[in-house]
C-alpha cells in the first residue's frame, strides 16, 4: 500500500514538474543489452505505439508513458500487468486508446519489449 501510493505521487509529481522520469521506478534495460526478440519487439513499438506512449518515461503523451509497466502492481486503469491483460488492451484497445492488429510473432515480440521497460 506504501508503495503504492509513493509511485502514485512520484508519478505525478515527475508528470507536474515535467521531469523526465521518476527516481523511484527500475530503470529500463538498455538497447545494448536486449536479445533478438525484444529488438524486434521495439521496432513494433516504434511503429504502432511510440505515437502515443513514451516508453521509458511516465510522463504522458496521448496516453501515459510506460516506464516500468510490467513492474508495477498495476497500470493506469488499476488492471494488474500480465500478458493476457496487455494481450487485450493491445489488440482491442481501451477507451480512447484504439486497438492495433498485430500476428501472433508481433504480439509476442512486443510484450518481450514491454518487459525490458
Ligand atoms: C492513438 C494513441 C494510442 C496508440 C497508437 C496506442 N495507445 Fe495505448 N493508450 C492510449 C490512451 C489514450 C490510453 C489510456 C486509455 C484509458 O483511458 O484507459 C492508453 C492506455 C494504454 C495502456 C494502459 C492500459 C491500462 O489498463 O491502464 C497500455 C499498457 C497501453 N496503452 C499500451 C499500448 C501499446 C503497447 C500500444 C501499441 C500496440 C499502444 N498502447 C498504442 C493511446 C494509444
């Protein structure tokens, strides 16, 4: 719960004062250090949803930035992180967020990416 509401006020207080990030998230793993799959999957990102997310930061684009995603207990909507949850939101969309059609290779490249985050 303590930690909870911490990341609650770290990431608004990063996204009110426009700092690039906040201190108390993991930090993302570096581009030198991903494997083949999780490159792929970046390349995905860059494509389909970089537009509307900033990946390693919290701060919100059109929709909120994804740093540490799969780290935390829970994302934006209070859903929990897994796969089958991001699977969904991804390929259905959420709200005003639209869904984007992807294979099943995309798919699973993309959610390797989203765990480097
Ligand atoms: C046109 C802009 C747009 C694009 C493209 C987009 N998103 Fe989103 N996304 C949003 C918005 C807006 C929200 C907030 C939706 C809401 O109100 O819950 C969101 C929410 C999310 C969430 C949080 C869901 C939750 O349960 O809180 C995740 C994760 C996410 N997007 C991942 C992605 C990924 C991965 C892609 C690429 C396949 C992507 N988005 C493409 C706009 C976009």
């Amino acid at each position: 719960m303590f930690v909870r509401s911490f990341l609650m006020i770290c990431a608004f207080s990063a996204s009110a004062l426009g700092l690039a990030g906040c201190r108390s998230l993991p930090p993302s793993k570096p581009a030198s250090e991903w494997t083949p799959q999780e490159a792929r999957g970046a390349a995905v990102y860059q494509a389909k949803c970089a537009r509307c997310h900033y990946p390693t930061s919290t701060r919100p684009l059109n929709g909120p930035g994804l740093q540490a995603l799969t780290k935390l207990k829970a994302m934006p909507s209070g859903a929990p992180p897994t796969d089958e949850r991001l699977t969904a939101v991804i390929l259905h969309g959420r709200q005003t967020m639209p869904g984007t059609p992807l294979t099943d290779d995309q798919l699973n490249d993309m959610l390797a990416y989203l765990h480097t985050l």
